[in-house]
C-alpha cells in the first residue's frame, strides 16, 4: 500500500519527500496536474500550494519552473532559454503542434468570442471558415463542441479546451491578452474581430472560464459536425 502520510519519518524529511513526490508527479506529466491528482501523493494535512512555493524557490536559479496552467501545475522552460531550445531543434515535450496563420487567427478569435458557430467566423473573416479548419483545431485539441446556437438549423459553437489553456501557458482565459493592449500594439483591430451582428460577449470579469470548459465538457471528445 502507498504510504501518503510518512508518519515514519521525521517532519523535515517527510517534507522534502512530499516535494520530492510533488515534482515528480507533475515532472513526468504531459498535462498540468491538478490539485486532486497531487492530493493522492502526499499526507491528508499537507498543504500543496507551499509545497509549490518550496519547489518554486529551490527552482529559481534553474531554466525551468513550476507554473500555473489550465487549472493545475505544469513544469515549463524559462522564456530566457526559448532562443536556445529553437536553435537547438531537439524535439519538446509541448512541440509538434504548428499552426497556419489562419488556424491561429480562428484560434484567437474563438477564445476571446466564444462561444462561436462557423457561420459567424466566416463573418467574422469575411470568407468561410472550412470545416477543415475546424477539424483541424479539434483534433489537435484546442476546440470542443459547446452548446447549439439558438439560430436557424441549431448549429453547434466551438469553445477552446483546457487544453489551449496549457499549451499557452495560461490558467484561465481571464489570462488571454487585453484587446486594448493588442490595437494598441497593432497586432489587431476591431474591424478583425468584429463582423454583422457578431459582438464580443459581455463577460464578466470575474467569471470562471472553468464553467465554459467543463459545462461542454461531455461533447468536446465526441461533437458532430457543425451545420
């Protein structure tokens, strides 16, 4: 039997261990770790976030850290280093996914509107978004199904997934750049994310973006085609 508690074993030592286990856990993980999963490795009482703190510290003068992505806690290359690992061309473990620039600009535009029907992204770039390009995007395990939109022949939406979340190396989509910000350094323009009667939804602030990926959650593995 695994023994999570190490009552055994001194406090200093059994600290270290649960960091040691910690480490490991989310190390060896393709995805971010959740709490929960972090949860089965250490003792009832121990408190995982100064866990992280710990871990964090030791890795300051390392070129990688523990982050915060998509609900959980992933390990990452410092931005310092991505001049060295490009130049290098060794295969990484978050590599191997290359979007066009159209696929990233659906990309984008899904996660600041969503969520969004392919009619209203063709809208929205002024030609049809093919269903190629959605598929693509899916089977690479940005977007989800969400939920049919209420408009004539009740197509399906599209939403990004926890899984956008952690190869961008954010935690919640409240994470995703500010419109503001990208005019201003004239990356984008209104006129590229607006079309007809498409608009930005009104999000609150404070919403959780969790309720967007987990309340699609049962068809974002298995949506049908869209209209």
């Amino acid at each position: 039997m695994f023994d999570r508690e190490l009552d055994d074993l001194p406090a200093e030592l059994r600290w270290r261990e649960w960091m040691l286990r910690v480490e490991a856990v989310i190390f060896a993980s393709a995805e971010p770790v959740t709490r929960e999963t972090l949860a089965r490795v250490v003792g009832k009482d121990c408190s995982i976030d100064l866990l992280i703190d710990d871990l964090r510290e030791e890795l300051r003068p390392r070129p990688y850290d523990i982050v915060a992505a998509a609900g959980g806690w992933q390990h990452r290359s410092r931005s310092a280093y991505a001049p060295a690992i490009r130049a290098s061309q060794a295969p990484t473990r978050s590599g191997g996914t290359r979007l066009s620039e159209h696929e990233a600009a659906v990309l984008m535009a899904i996660a600041y509107l969503q969520p969004l029907t392919r009619g209203e992204l063709s809208k929205i770039f002024g030609k049809e978004v093919s269903r190629d390009t959605i598929a693509s995007l899916r089977d690479d395990g940005f977007l989800a199904s969400g939920p049919r939109s209420p408009t004539p022949g009740a197509p399906f939406t599209y939403v990004t997934t926890k899984h956008f979340l952690s190869v961008f190396g954010m935690e919640t989509l409240r994470d995703l750049p500010d419109l503001e910000r990208l005019e201003d350094a004239g990356l984008l323009s209104n006129e590229t994310l607006l079309a007809d009667d498409v608009r930005i939804a009104d999000r609150d602030p404070g919403d959780d973006d969790d309720d967007v990926h987990d309340e699609y959650r049962g068809e974002a593995e298995h949506g049908a085609a869209d209209e």
